[in-house]
C-alpha cells in the first residue's frame, strides 16, 4: 500500500515536481520548441500533475521503474527520445523527494526552490549566418576544443599513408583539389565525401 502525505508534504511535493522539470533540459528544449505540437506547454503541465498522482493518490506501491516508463512515453509523445540518462536521474529525484515529504523533509525541495534555473543554449539551424557573442562560456569550450584537436592531431593526419597518396595522384592528377579556406581559429573547411574528386 502506499503510504500518505500530510497536506502540507503533499504541497510541498507538487511544487518540487515542478521544480525539478522546470529544470530538465531536454524537457525544456522539447516544450518551448513545440516539439510535440502546440500543446507541449499543455502536456507538460500534465505530465507534473500525472506523476504528482501517481506518487501520492494510487494504492499500489510506486517503483521507480513505473515512473521511468511515465517519462520515458511522455518525451517519445514530444517526439524526443532521450538516451543522455536523464530520465532514470529525474525518476530518481522524484523518488527521493517523494521519501523525503513523507518523512516531513523537505530539503531537497529547498535546496532546488533555492537554485537558479540552469540555462542551456542550442543552436537552430537558420538559414542566417547570425552570431550571438553574448554567450560567454563557450570561450572555456572553444580551449577545451584546441587542446583536444592538439592531442588528437597525430590522429587526423591521413595523407601522411602512402598508399593514399599513389592512390590520389592515380586518381586525382586530372582533378586538382579545390582551394580550402582556414579559417580564423585553425579549422579548416573539408568538402564531403560525396563532394570529392568526382563531378559530372
């Protein structure tokens, strides 16, 4: 049997569902992009209210396997699958909160009340080619990035084999290579595959 919440637990409870989603990224990113139609605000919001009943109002006893699947159909009903693991974490938390309100703690419904609302970006693919320098982070990703291509250089060196060599000069001595363009930060634009060598 499922155990009962006080009033006030069961208040305390709905509210840190709502925090909690509030601050799931791909939940986010799914409803303000509309992803499952103009509704997903809507769906949303019964999502919170769907898992708030489900934790409080039903007699069985609540795994967290059952509220995993809850997530999982209601993100696949946003046409967004997730495979980041963010949907066992968050059916953890729900869990764990939906413990602490029946012990009479609400701490980690504090502690989140208390946090600010994480930003994320993502990029929409636009037919501009707009740049919004307004991010700072990315300066931090942008060293994280050169020191990886720096470790893996060795790795992206491909022309160095001389099979491909002969094979190219075979191949390519009626077809020069187009110019590539560098650009500023080191990158260097690479046609596709399909673009390569051969046209019609």
């Amino acid at each position: 049997m499922n155990p009962t919440l006080t009033a006030e637990a069961a208040a305390q409870l709905q509210e840190g569902i709502h925090l909690l989603f509030s601050r799931w990224a791909a939940l986010r990113m799914a409803v303000e992009n509309e992803w499952g139609g103009r509704d997903s605000l809507h769906k949303s919001q019964q999502l919170e209210l769907s898992i708030f009943h489900r934790l409080t109002q039903t007699k069985e006893q609540v795994y967290i396997d059952d509220i995993e699947d809850m997530l999982d159909d209601f993100m696949l009903s946003l046409n967004t699958e997730i495979g980041d693991g963010s949907i066992e974490e968050i059916a953890e938390k729900l869990m764990f909160m939906r413990e602490e309100c029946l012990e009479g703690n609400f701490d980690s419904i504090k502690t989140l009340r208390e946090s600010d609302v994480p930003t994320f970006f993502y990029n929409r693919q636009s037919g501009s080619n707009d740049h919004d320098d307004s991010d700072d982070d990315d300066e931090d990703d942008d060293n994280d990035d050169n020191n990886l291509v720096e470790q893996n250089s060795t790795e992206m060196e491909v022309d160095d084999d001389p099979q491909l060599q002969s094979d190219h000069t075979q191949k390519g001595s009626m077809n020069p290579e187009p110019s590539v363009p560098k650009l500023d930060d080191g990158w260097t634009v690479v046609a596709s595959k399909r673009n390569r060598g051969k046209k019609n």
